[in-house]
C-alpha cells in the first residue's frame, strides 16, 4: 500500500539506514564488514568510499546502482511451466 506524499522505500534506503547506524555504534570497519556482506559485487575501495560517502552526505550514483542491483530480485517475466500428465499417459506417436 502506498500513502500519498510519503517515499517509497527501498532496499538501499534500509541498507543505508543499517549502514549508518552501523558506522555510528560499532565504528567504520564493522559497517564495512556487513556492507561487504550484504553487497559482495562492491570492491573493498568501493565499500570504503559507500561508507564514508554515507557518513558525509549522499553516496555516489554509480556504487547505489551496484547495491541495488544487488539487493532488488530479478522477477522472471516467463515464470516456468511443468506439465504433469498421468502414470498411464503415451506420447502420440
């Protein structure tokens, strides 16, 4: 359900919420550790910079679209189809 006026959140806005809050309790290395967990595609420099981007301000276009497109599922627009055909059934011949 969606409420007028309000965003939509995402999955990176609950991992840059997890991030943060991460940083601020348990210091920078432990917010990389569980970024590298939850994001395997981003390179330790590029954790790094997600990290210290999200403490300073905004992170970087291009290092959101490897988290999101590691965090959002691909849906099969072609969900797949299994035929079940009795014990006693034959292929026409």
């Amino acid at each position: 359900m969606r409420v007028r006026g309000e965003a939509v959140r995402t999955a990176v806005d609950g991992l840059h919420d997890e991030i943060r809050a991460l940083a601020g309790a348990e210091g920078r290395l432990s917010a990389l550790r569980v970024l590298r967990r939850k994001v395997p595609a981003l390179s330790p420099a590029q954790a790094s910079a997600y990290v210290t981007a999200l403490r300073d301000g905004d992170v970087p276009a291009p290092l959101v679209a490897v988290a999101a497109a590691e965090l959002t599922p691909v849906v099969d627009p072609f969900p797949k189809v299994d035929t079940l055909r009795g014990a006693g059934h034959r292929p026409p011949s």
